[in-house]
C-alpha cells in the first residue's frame, strides 16, 4: 500500500495526461481517413495552445495551493480533521467528497456568467475528439484549482488525495472526449456508477437542455440525485454553442480573449 502511496503520488500529472492523450488521439486516427489529418492537426494545435497558457498559470498556483492546505492541515480544519480517520477510508471517502463539490462547482460554471465566460471556451469545440480535453481557457485553472481548495478546506483532505482523484479522473475525462461512440451495453453497466464518455458527449450539445447536463466529473449518481441526467443517442447531438459555430471563432486568439468580448449568437 505504501508502495502504491508512494508510486502514484510521485506521477507527474501533466505527462501521465499527454501520455493518455497522445495514445487516444492515434487510436482515433486509426478509425479516421488520412485526408482529415491536417484538419485534425489544426485542431490539436488550437487547443494545445490554449493548454500551455493552462498550464504555465497552473504552475504558479501549485505552491499557493500547497501552502493553504498545509496550513489548513497544520490548523486541523476540516471534516476528517475532527473525526479520526484511518488514511485508506479517507482516501475512498475523499475521492467522493472532490468530485461532489467539483459537481457543484461545475453547475457553477454554467450558472454565473462570469464563470460561464471562461467555462464556455471547453463547450465551444464543434469537433469532438480527444484534444478537446486541452481546450479550457488558461484563466480556468483558477475556478479549478478554486474547486479543489474548497473540498480539501471543507474535508480536511490533503494534497495526496487531490492527486488520487486525479489519477482517476484524468484517464476519464480524457475517454470522455474522444470520438469514439460506445456501445449501449458500457453505458448500461459502467453508466450505473461513472461519467460514461457518451454521457460527457451529451453535456457538449449545443441545446441548451443537455449543455446544462451531466455535470459529474467521475460519477454519475450526483446528476441522478439532482436530477440533472439527461440520456440521447450521441448520433443526436450538434457539439458546440451556437454563438461559437463561425470557422473564425474556433481559433486560438479568438478563443482567449472570447471571455473579455460579447460573443453574440448568429450574428
Ligand atoms: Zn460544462
Ligand atoms: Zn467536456
């Protein structure tokens, strides 16, 4: 267990996320004709553009988070910090406390306009494959690192279940964009439990009713409980905002300064 402990809280997460996606992205090259490569490479390269300036903002908010929870931790805030523990049940419980507040930070970003603004440049993708897991505006690292802070604060949960969440979930939100479609019997047996890839597929249709859907991140039990699942075939959904659909506003400047600008619809 130690072993274990040890292994994956040493991975480098954004290496253990490129890894996955640089897998993903030939194994949905395999299933696509030649000829789209050079479509598909513009993509690639509009939402690693946007990765790198998430990334390099990250970097310099990994030491402010370190320090709030290891003062939060040394001031024993925190749910698990007043109820004694063992490490392995704060480790299970700790998985589901993140994603549930994530859930809700999530409905957040779809809620508040400000939110919305920087949220928006993920939803606005209308090709979805494995890429679309770099395309967050760089800003957004703060809403995110935000999330995890107030889970850690609320739990009393430190940096090493963060980074056991993440090692689940950055596989997942990587499967939940490619462009492959699962068959029915996945969403009938994994769908019980996770975010199944075609569930995530519906949260990036351009209707309204569904983009304001399936907010989990690991599980889907919250979106049963708060009665925001909604279930179509994926052959039914348009990806992306209508305000978005422009060749012209799927690039990557106009993508960074979209959340400073009145993006209108149809116009
Ligand atoms: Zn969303
Ligand atoms: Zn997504």
């Amino acid at each position: 267990m130690e072993k274990l402990y040890t292994y994956l809280t040493n991975i480098n997460l954004d290496v253990f996320m490129a890894m996955i996606l640089a897998v993903l992205f030939s194994a949905e090259q395999l299933f696509t004709s030649v000829s789209s490569l050079f479509k598909r490479t513009t993509h690639l390269i509009n939402n690693v553009l946007l990765q790198f300036g998430y990334l390099l903002l990250n970097l310099v908010l990994a030491s402010l988070v370190i320090s709030i929870l290891n003062w939060a931790n040394a001031n024993k805030y925190g749910l698990f910090n007043i109820i004694e523990t063992p490490y392995y049940i704060k480790v299970i419980v700790g998985i589901f406390c993140i994603d549930f507040v994530n859930y809700w930070a999530h409905r957040l970003n779809h809620t508040w306009e400000i939110f919305w603004r920087l949220h928006r440049v993920h939803h606005s993708d209308t090709i979805m494959d494995s890429t679309t897991t770099y395309r967050f505006h760089p800003l957004d690292a703060f809403t995110d690192n935000l999330s995890g802070v107030i889970a850690a604060l609320m739990f009393g949960l430190d940096g090493s279940i963060l980074i056991f969440w993440l090692v689940l979930y950055i596989p997942l939100l990587v499967l939940h964009h490619t462009n492959f479609i699962m068959p029915n019997w996945f969403d009938r047996i994994f769908g019980k439990l996770i975010v199944s890839p075609n569930f995530h597929k519906i949260h990036h249709h351009q209707n309204q009713e569904f983009t304001d859907s399936n907010y989990g991140l690991i599980f889907i039990f919250w979106d049963k409980l708060f009665k925001t699942f909604r279930q179509i075939p994926v052959s039914e959904i348009k990806f992306g905002l209508t305000e978005f659909d422009k060749p012209e506003r799927q690039g990557f400047w106009f993508l960074l300064k979209s959340p400073f600008v009145n993006v209108k619809k149809n116009s």
